[in-house]
C-alpha cells in the first residue's frame, strides 16, 4: 500500500501595510552537540553538561527588529579559552574537544540600539575523570616498651575528577569497608574531601599482605567509565633511598665532561628515576639514562641545581641535589674611594684613599686577587694594607687601602682575579693613580638638550662625561609612567655615553637621565642630566570614513578633526571632490593665529552633482591624514523583519508556495521620501532573475512594509534583493536568503498544508507502538526494488523532486500489521472541520487505508473517521472528510 497525505493551503493576497515594529532584542541560549544532559538547578540556573574533549555547541537565538547582533563572551574559567567574540546572525558557538578549564558561565549579548541588550547565559559543566594515583605510606611505633612494634600502613589513593568521585577499595576482588574488618579504616583526609581516600590497614597482620585496588566512579556520567589502579602490598615494601656518585657540590671547569650517578640503596616496588635541573631543562647535549646523567663539554651557562628523584609510591620520593658550579671570571670592576671620614670626594696627599677590585666569580668564594703596582707585586705595610674581602663592598671584593696618601703612592695599580691551578684565564683590571685623576662630571652637549626626530627614525642621546677615570653612564626614564627605556630595560649602561635607538615610537617620547656609574670611576655620589625626546609623527583624524546623507536641496557641513599628532596642530589641510582639487575654504582668523584643530567645508544645497567622494588631508609638517565622506541622497537600505510568524504559505494542488515578506525602511525622514521599491528574486543556483516595483506611499520610521512572493517552487531557496528609490534615485539595496519551511501546530486547518518537502514532516510523528513505520521519499530516492507495479511514479505534482509519504504492504509484512502516522496536536476554534488529503492505492495487495480523530476534552475520545481498501488503481485521488471535535485533537 503507497500513500501521500497533502492537506489544504490558504492562498495570501497581495497587499502592503505598515505598523511601528521597532523592538528590542531578544535572546535565547539553545544547544546542540554532545551534551550529557540540559538541567535547571536549585535556583533556576540552566547548566550544560559535556565530557571532556566533546563537542561544545550553543546557538543564541535572537529577535527583536532591526535584526540584533550577537556576540559570545565568558567567565569563571581559564582566561585562556580561545573562541573569536562575533557578530553574526544566529551566531552559534563550537568549541571542539573542550577542556575541563573551558567550563564555567557562557553569555549571549544581544543588542540592536533599540532599549537594552539582551544578556542570556549557560552554565558549561565539563565532567571528566583522570587517572587514580595510589601511594603508600607506613609509621612504626613502640608499643609496652620494646616487646614488639606495631606497623600502620596508609593507602592514599587521589583522582581529579567531575564531579566529585566515588571510591571504592578492594583487597583482592573483595570489596573493604568498616564493618567486614576490623582491621582496615577508611576515610577522606582533610583539605582533600572529595579528590582523595585513604585505606588505613591497623597493626599490619599477615593476611594484610595482599593485592590492593582503588577503583574510582563518577557514576557513568556522560559515559564515563570507571577507572583503577592496584599496588601490591608485601613485607618487603619500602620507599626509596639514594646516593650520589660525587659530592652534593661539584666544581668543575670549562670544556670537562661531567658523569653524575644516582644509585638507587633501597626501595620496593624498584623505583623510576627522573633527573631535572633548576632552573630550566637539562643543558642541551645532556644525556639521563636511569640513575647516570651526562653533560659533554660543560660550559659556564650549565651552572646549576640538578635534581635525581626517585619514586615508587611508596612513602615520599627520595631526592638528591648536585650543584655543580663551572669555574668562570666575568665582569672586572674597579672603584676609587676617596676618604670617607672627610667625606671627600677628590684625591688629596695626606688623605686615604681605597681602591676595590672585584670579578663575577663561579665559585665567588674561591677566586684569588693580587695587587700590582707599576708591575711588580704591592707589597703590605703599615700605609698599605690589602682586604680580600671589603666587608664594605659586595662580597668577595679585595681592596687595596692606602693611608696618609704620600706622592710616592702615585702610579699604575693593577688588580688581577684568578683561580690558583685553574685553566681558566685570569682578570684583570688597572687603575691609574696621579694628581690628574679626578672624580666624573656629566653634561649635555650644546643643541642636545632637546632631540626631535620622526617617528620611525633613528635616535641619539649624548651625555658627555669629564673626568679621570671616564666611568660609564647609566641611562633611565624619568616619566613614571613609562619606566622602560626603549631597550626594555630599566636601566641601560653606554660605555661613551650614548644612548641609540634604531627605530623610535611615539610612547618613547618624554624625559631620560644619564648619570655616571659608581664603579669603573670613583665611587662618589652619582652625576646626572637630563636629555626630552620629543617624537614627532603624523596627524590622526576622525572620521576617517564617514557615510552622510542629505535631502536634496539641503546644506551639509562635513569635519575633518585632529585627534592626536606632533606637532598637534594643522598645519595644511587640502578639500578635494572626485580628485579634483577644491578651493580653500576661508580660515577664522582666531583659528589661524592660533592652529585649526579641525577642517570645514560648507555645502549650500545638496545636488546631484555635488553628490560623491570627498576627501580631506590633513598635515601637521610631519605627515598626513586623511577624513573620507561618502555624500548623497541616497536612501538607506531596508531592515528586512525576520520574525514573521509562518511567512510559508503552501497552494492548493501544486507545488508552490508563497512567502509574507516583511521589512521598516531604515533612517526614513535623512533623505527624500522613498518613492517605490525594486524586488529581485532569484533561485539559488540559477542566473536569471525576477525583478518587480513595489509602490509605497508615504513610509514612515518603524513601519512595517509588507509583500508576498508568489509562485515559489517547493522546495527550493531564493535569494532576495531589495532597493529603495527616492527622487535622487536608487539607494542601498538589502539581501537576505529564504528558504522553505512547512508550518508545524497552526491554529487552523485551514492554513495548514502538508507537502513533506522538510524532513521534519510538519510535526508528525510516528506512533512507537505501531509494526512499522512510514517512508518519506520522492520519485529520485525510492526503492529500485520495492514491489513492481505498485506505488506511485511521482508526488501529485508529476516532479521527481516532489516528497510523499511510504509504505510496502509486501514482504515482509504481514496480515494485521500496522503503521500509523499521527498528526500534531490542534486546538479545537471552530465546530467542524474538513481534513482533505491524496492518497495512491495501486497494487495486487494493497490493504486498508484508515483515518481515525482523537479528541481531548474531560476525557479522550477515539473516532474512525474514514477508511478505503483494495487497488485503486496508478493515480492520485483527493478525500475529504468532515470531522467534530468536542477539544483539542490529532488525527492518523
């Protein structure tokens, strides 16, 4: 038996009315994807529950006219999550294998410029369950003096999960509570509820000597599986224990190859052993295998903690720390320390005077210094004394201290680091003492005080320094906001007192201080002086493009204002129309005596000639800018009105179907009245095109304009144009897609029509307690091997493309089976109703086609309203049957 059900439609007269629809956004959060479950909480929170690494999707559902933007944000996870913020229609969200750090509270915003936006949000809540980890811990204690020791062990098992886990221990495949041993105790540590359970085994007994499992469960929530972890349990079980092949501090020097062993002394289960080094990873080269860690050629930058830990979960991991220092000298610095007790800041006979040396050493402690004057080896005495380590200075700083300063005492001193037996090379740094030395001064030079360059440019700053010895200068900012110099540093050393930048930026302009260091040179108080960078850079302007709209015959006034530049001032600012260079505009003489901030130019009367592209540059002497206008009486483009209710109207006896299209005309009163409009449609995946005039009288803002489409095939999509035309001619057209859609639970039957062309099939449903269910199919995805000279060729139609509804009453079905189709629920308006369909009944065993109503009012009410059986032949024929409902009903 083959039969298609197709129930009247309503024809839709053509007609254009309007009605103020402006409204505010709307919004609703759905979901779609690989959602676990879609619940309300305790206090009315939608929550989304998804496994991790699922599909997260969520689709914000707007309304409101104009048609509303949307946009996605977050809180209450990780400020990592990556998913663009967008503004698109019906904007649905996808996040691909979620991760646990991506849950939290999800929001839709809304909005359209008409009242507030629309905020909406959801609650993600991805569940996952790790790996268990389970270690064991023991104590032993003395017990009645030392006649035997009792022995606790602890299982710690931990998981991270959610939700919270359930834990469940085993000895053997024996499940382990309070109330079947004893022995054992059970309970949650603090701090740890709900991630971690621990097995307290009592004064361990032999049969406490077994195989343990701790089996974790978060209830098979969204499929999650249980998962386990066991730890065998003997009398030999121990924590590891370690030691070094070497002692705890290695000293080594450059170019050595170092071999570190780590033996393992105890621990069972055998432990693992892992090397890491702190801080970073190993050195590149390095090699870790087991116990035994090698580094090739070892260098300075090698230097370091290495760590060897050894786990077996078992008691707390065993660790052992290398420091291994590689001999180097880096960085010699001297200082002159005139007498500090006369606070003196010169060299003066008869005065003291220290001279400190010290080095960047690895291992500091061991480095050695010797003094030399004018080459030959200084030698102590009451007036010349020699600290290795200045308990004044940094550590580890020998100085070379000279009392009653004698002319005698003038000459070279040289100071030389070394490591005795090392073959590190030495350091050495020279410091020459006369009556020409003297402490630093530091200026700017001549013209220097104030450097201006072009964004972009290269930059020097110069602080010059006198004196005997020249110490660096040490470069910073001034401005506390930006207490960067450009190199990223706070402060910057130049050994001439230079400062350079390549490439400056606008933010690098402001105040810097160059001020003498305190080493290389005397260590008195600090010289400093003060370099402005000013940057100059173009002009920036707003609008940068800007759309005006004007009635025609109406003045417009166009701006181009500075918003920032250096020089912040207009020097120049040029008008041209089409390109074509425009005459300037007259100046204010204020405004030219004291620098324009802005560019104006007047448009008496708006024509169609002076309609175009205007364009403002603005300079500044630096560069330029410049303000884009777009000037017309053009109309603006339409607001298509996308919450129609059932804009799919279906016709009687075809394949067609009409479309209600709905649309306000955007910012009305800015320019001419809008005169008609120009409708083109045109089917998707096809060229040509049907273009009609829709004439409107006066249209007023928030008026809702309406068209209907007629003759539409069933059931493709077309593609929309709309444009507005007013005096000056065709303004900003609109487009948008529509697509077929059946209706679902209309109100009244007689605007409800069934062709199957949408897969939902109009909200019917088939009946679970029926044999069989209905095929939806047309004439190009039927059977090739259903039962010859049976069904039909086509839908009513007579197009391949046309759906109809199915059923083979040939094998394997058999006498008394059934296959029902049910029909949405309606609600009962009127007294009687006509339920009009075609059917098809052609073939050697065709059996009972049967229409039954249910009505629904105290009680419910079954009624066999029709029925028909046998061939009736290869053709469509139409019923119609009257029906009563006493309430609501359905009918199959």
């Amino acid at each position: 038996m083959e039969v298609t059900c197709l129930l009247l439609l309503a024809l839709i007269p053509f007609h254009c009315r309007g009605q103020g629809v402006y409204a505010p956004a709307q919004a609703q959060i759905v979901h779609a994807g690989q959602a676990c479950v879609v619940k309300e909480d305790n206090i009315s929170e939608r929550v989304y529950t998804i496994r991790e690494s699922d599909t997260l999707v969520l689709q914000c559902l707007v309304t409101g006219h104009p048609r509303p933007q949307v946009r996605w944000t977050k809180t209450a996870g990780s400020a990592s999550d990556k998913f663009q913020e967008t503004s698109v229609f019906n904007e649905t969200l996808r996040i691909e294998r979620i991760a646990r750090t991506q849950g939290g509270r999800y929001y839709c915003k809304a909005e359209n410029g008409v009242g507030v936006p629309a905020i909406k949000s959801i609650r993600v809540d991805v569940q996952y369950l790790d790996e268990p980890v389970l270690t064991v811990h023991q104590t032993v204690s003395d017990v009645r003096g030392n006649f035997y020791q009792e022995k606790t062990v602890f299982l710690r098992c931990t998981v991270s999960s959610n939700p919270p886990a359930r834990f469940i221990w085993k000895r053997g495949s024996d499940t382990l509570s309070h109330s079947q041993d004893n022995g054992v105790d059970i309970y949650e540590p603090l701090y740890t509820q709900g991630e971690t359970k621990v097995l307290k085994l009592k004064n361990l007994r032999p049969q406490d000597y077994a195989s343990y499992t701790c089996q974790v469960s978060v209830r098979n929530v969204c499929g999650i599986p249980d998962k386990s972890i066991t730890f065998q349990l003997t009398n030999t079980t121990a924590p590891p224990t370690l030691k070094l092949s070497v002692n705890e501090t290695l000293v080594v020097n450059p170019g050595e190859n170092v071999t570190v062993q780590c033996l393992l002394t105890g621990g069972d289960p055998l432990p693992q052993l892992h090397w890491s080094h702190g801080p970073g990873p190993l050195p590149l080269g390095a090699l870790a295998q087991g116990g035994t860690l090698s580094i090739p050629s070892v260098q300075a930058r090698d230097s370091g903690y290495y760590n060897c830990t050894a786990t077996n979960n078992v008691g707390n991991p065993a660790k052992k720390t290398v420091n291994l220092l590689v001999r180097s000298l880096k960085n010699a610095t001297f200082q002159i320390t005139p007498d500090m007790i006369k606070e003196s800041e010169n060299i003066q006979l008869g005065q003291d005077l220290k001279l400190s040396c010290h080095v960047d050493a690895v291992p500091q402690e061991k480095v050695n210094y010797q003094w030399f004057k004018n080459g030959k080896p200084a030698r102590t005495s009451k007036r010349l004394l020699v600290t290795r380590n200045d308990p004044e200075l940094p550590a580890v700083t020998s100085s070379l201290e000279l009392i009653d300063l004698h002319f005698s005492d003038y000459g070279t001193y040289l100071c030389v680091a070394s490591f005795p037996g090392s073959p590190v090379p030495d350091l050495s740094v020279e410091v020459n003492i006369s009556s020409e030395t003297v402490p630093p001064t530091i200026s700017v030079p001549k013209g220097r005080a104030v450097v201006t360059v072009r964004e972009g440019s290269p930059a020097e700053l110069q602080c010059e320094v006198r004196g005997k010895p020249r110490p660096p200068v040490l470069w910073s900012r001034v401005d506390k906001e930006a207490a960067l110099l450009p190199s990223g540093l706070a402060l910057e050393e130049t050994p001439d007192g230079k400062l350079r930048v390549e490439r400056v930026s606008r933010e690098m302009s402001g105040t810097y201080r160059c001020q003498t260091a305190r080493y290389n040179g005397f260590n008195v108080r600090a010289r400093e002086a003060q370099v402005q960078l000013t940057v100059h850079f173009p002009p920036e302007v707003e609008p940068s493009s800007q759309d005006v709209r004007q009635a025609l015959g109406r003045p417009v006034l166009l701006r181009c204002s500075l918003l920032r530049g250096s020089p912040q001032r207009i020097a120049s600012a040029v008008w041209r129309f089409k390109g074509q260079l425009l005459p300037p505009p007259p100046v204010l003489p204020a405004a030219a005596a004291e620098g324009p901030d802005h560019a104006e130019l007047r448009l008496d009367a708006l024509t169609r000639d002076s309609s175009g592209n205007y364009e403002c540059s603005v300079s500044n002497d630096v560069g330029s800018a410049t303000c884009l206008f777009q000037v017309s009486a053009k109309a603006y483009s339409p607001e298509f009105y996308f919450d129609t209710p059932n804009p799919t109207r279906s016709h009687k006896l075809s394949k067609n179907y009409s479309y209600v299209l709905q649309w306000t005309q955007r910012e009305p009163d800015a320019v001419d009245p809008v005169l008609n409009y120009r409708l083109s449609i045109r089917q998707l995946n096809q060229h040509n095109a049907m273009v009609k005039a829709i004439p409107v009288r006066r249209v007023e803002k928030g008026q809702l304009l309406e068209y209907t489409l007629t003759d539409l095939r069933v059931p493709h999509s077309y593609e929309i144009h709309l444009t507005p035309y007013t005096t000056f001619g065709a303004g900003d057209m609109a487009s948008r897609v529509i697509h077929y859609t059946e209706p679902i639970n209309s109100p009244s039957l007689s605007d409800n029509t069934c062709h199957f062309e949408d897969e939902k099939i109009c909200g019917y449903t088939q009946d679970l307690t029926d044999n069989f269910d209905w095929t939806r199919q047309n004439a190009l995805t039927q059977n090739p091997k259903r039962s010859p000279n049976t069904g039909p060729p086509t839908d009513i139609s007579g197009t391949p493309e046309g759906y109809y509804m199915f059923i083979e009453t040939s094998r394997p079905r058999e006498l008394g089976d059934r296959a029902r189709l049910v029909s949405p629920l309606y609600n009962a308006s009127a007294k009687f109703y006509c339920v009009s369909f075609f059917y098809h009944m052609y073939g050697k065993h065709i059996g009972s086609l049967n229409l039954l109503v249910r009505s629904r009012n105290k009680g419910t009410l079954d009624t066999h309203a029709w029925s028909l059986s046998g061939n009736k032949g290869n053709v469509w024929q139409q019923a119609h049957v009257p029906i009563n409902p006493s309430g609501p009903f359905q009918w199959w």
